[in-house]
C-alpha cells in the first residue's frame, strides 16, 4: 500500500515525465520581426524593431511606380529614414569604408535583395527607395504587405519585395 507521501511522488514523477516527453517551445530567433514589425539591424548603433504604428509616425512619402501600363502609388518612409534612426552612418557620414556597405532586405518568404548604402541615402542620391504601407492610398493587400520595398527607378521590379521583414546593415572591412 502507498502512502500518501508515495503517492505525491508518483504524480509528480507521472507530471515530470508527460513534460519531458512534450516537445520544447522554440523561442524567436534571434532579430525575428514580431508579427507585423521590420527589423533593422546587422552593423547599426541602435537596433529597431518598427511596427506599423511606428512607421506611420515619420515623415512619409509617395512614389509612383508603372505597373503593367498603369500608374500606381505607394505610400511610406524613406528606407534611409529608417536606417538613419537605426545610427546608419549617413549623411555627412556617407565616405570612407561606409560607401562600400550595404543593406541586405529580406523578406517573409526568404526572398532577398541588396542595396548599396549610399543609394538609399537621401542626401547621396534622390533614388526614394521606401518602405510601404499603402497601395492608392489603400493598405497593401495581403500577399504584398503589411510592408513591401518600393525601388520606383529601378527599371525592372526584382527589387521591390513584398513582405518585408528586416534590413541588415553590412559594413566591409578591409
């Protein structure tokens, strides 16, 4: 017969083992974007996590991008907006070892893409590489968003990724 103190035991010991053998909750990875969030990180002085409130509080802008014939607006923040408050060196920073680095963008589905820094530095060039959040002035449909990189002068849209997840800096070193 077992005693109370026995049978205490056993429940704790039946409790452990239905634990153990339950699998592990994976924790995020390491600079994962929270659901609805862009990570800027990789070699900046202060690391973000911007949410779509976040992004609709800074300075916007609208750019225009032919489609199929057809003229369409985004609206967002200028990607060197974004960078500049994540302590990417721009500006009167942009030279030396900083005009070789460059921004790795990737998206939801893996897919990426590359920039240089210079190009998305609004005192470098006028290029209004931004990110988006507005489709003629309508939140971008679901496949597209919530976020997507608008490059509106490249010629070909193989840069432009819909589900935008994270920007990493790169700096070259030699």
């Amino acid at each position: 017969m077992i005693g109370r103190r026995g049978a205490a035991l056993a429940a704790m010991a039946a409790a452990t083992l239905s634990l153990m053998a339950q699998p592990a909750a994976q924790a995020p990875a390491p600079g994962a974007a929270a659901a609805g969030a862009i990570t800027v990180g990789g070699d900046v002085t202060k690391p973000l996590s911007l949410s779509a409130d976040d992004l609709k509080a800074m300075p916007r802008t609208t750019v225009t991008v032919s489609e199929e014939g057809r003229e369409i607006k985004y609206d967002g923040v200028l990607v060197g907006e974004v960078l500049k408050r994540a302590g990417a060196p721009l500006g009167r920073d942009m030279g030396g070892q900083a005009v070789a680095s460059y921004v790795l963008a990737k998206a939801k589905d893996g897919y990426q893409v590359v920039f240089s820094l210079p190009e998305l530095d609004p005192a470098f060039t006028s290029n209004d590489i931004i990110i988006a959040d507005t489709i003629d002035g309508k939140p971008l449909f679901d496949y597209q968003g919530p976020f997507r990189l608008v490059a509106p002068h490249d010629k070909r849209g193989a840069r432009s990724i819909r589900m935008l997840q994270s920007l990493d800096l790169v700096r070259l070193r030699k």
